[in-house]
C-alpha cells in the first residue's frame, strides 16, 4: 500500500509541475502581446534648438547657420555647438539633426576645419556627385557610402547638410537656413 501511494504521489508532483510551467508560460506570452517591444514605434524626441543657435552665433568664429520657416513635419532631434576647445581636434562644430518630412535624418554640420576633413569625419566613402543651385548658391554635392550631403565654404566655415535624407529634402533645409 505504501508503494502504491508513492508511484501516485510522483505522478501527481510532476503532472502539477507541468500544469504550473503551462500557466506560466500562459501569462508569459499574453504579457508580451500587449507590452511594446518594438523600439522604431517610438519616435525621437523634438528637442528646441532656437535659444541654443542664438547662443551658438555669438561664439562661433563664422556665420553660423540655422533654419528658418521649415515646416512642423521637420522635427529637431538633436543640437549642439562645442568651442575648438571642447572638440577634440574638430574645430568650432555646430550640429542640428532632425527627421525629414519623409522620416530620413538630415543634419546641419558646420565647423571651422577643412572642408575635407569635415567630409571625411561625417560622409563615409565621399565623391563627388555633381552640384545643386540653392538658395542663389552653388552647392557641392557628395555621395557616400550610407549618406549624402551638400557643402558649401563660406570664409572660414563649411557648411555640411548630410543624412539618409535625398537631395531635394536637403535643398529643402538649404533653402530654409538663415
């Protein structure tokens, strides 16, 4: 009689161990049908670069540009503006980043380096791809390897407009920049 209660016993620990391990992957799999779990349905932060391009034209040593009557489907997601002393080698660098109307990411970069180097630092794998007229100026075009961009020297600063963004929408920025 004992022998029989112990081979029940073990039946019933490892059928409860199973039915257990079911319900907990039950609640398992119904938590992750509603948590997000995708990271590109969250869109970037819009971050306000006004106040910090005000701040940034007085302490650059050229003409530093920020766009002026872009449309709201443009969202700034990133500004910043470090002193030669803060760079790291870079020069004076100011950096605005947004999302495009189309959801690409287009940047103004411009510094007091070379133009070469700016190139080489922010398009991986440059050339030449011809030139677009914008805003009564010639710019430079470059494709690279992930980007393209626009440049254009202007005195001691180069402008840089790059991203996975197309020509047209960094014509666009171009257009917009004061």
């Amino acid at each position: 009689m004992a022998g029989e209660s112990k081979g029940l016993r073990g039946r019933q620990t490892v059928r409860d161990m199973v039915l257990s391990m079911l319900a907990v992957g039950g609640v398992v799999w119904i938590g992750y049908l509603f948590l997000p779990h995708d990271a590109d349905s969250v869109p970037p932060l819009k971050v306000e670069y006004r106040v910090e391009a005000a701040s940034a034209k007085r302490a650059a040593p050229y003409q530093l540009l920020a766009p002026q009557g872009l449309s709201d489907k443009w969202r700034a997601t990133s500004v910043s503006y470090q002193p030669a002393t803060q760079s790291n080698g870079k020069g004076n660098v100011w950096h605005l980043g947004f999302v495009t109307p189309s959801g690409q990411y287009a940047a103004v970069e411009q510094s007091d380096v070379p133009r070469d180097a700016l190139l080489s630092d922010k398009v991986a794998g440059g050339r030449p791809d011809g030139t677009s007229d914008v805003a009564g100026r010639t710019w430079e075009r470059v494709q690279g390897d992930k980007a393209r961009a626009l440049t254009v020297q202007d005195g001691v600063g180069t402008t840089l407009l790059t991203g996975t963004a197309s020509y047209d929408e960094l014509a666009e920025l171009a257009q917009a920049l004061k």
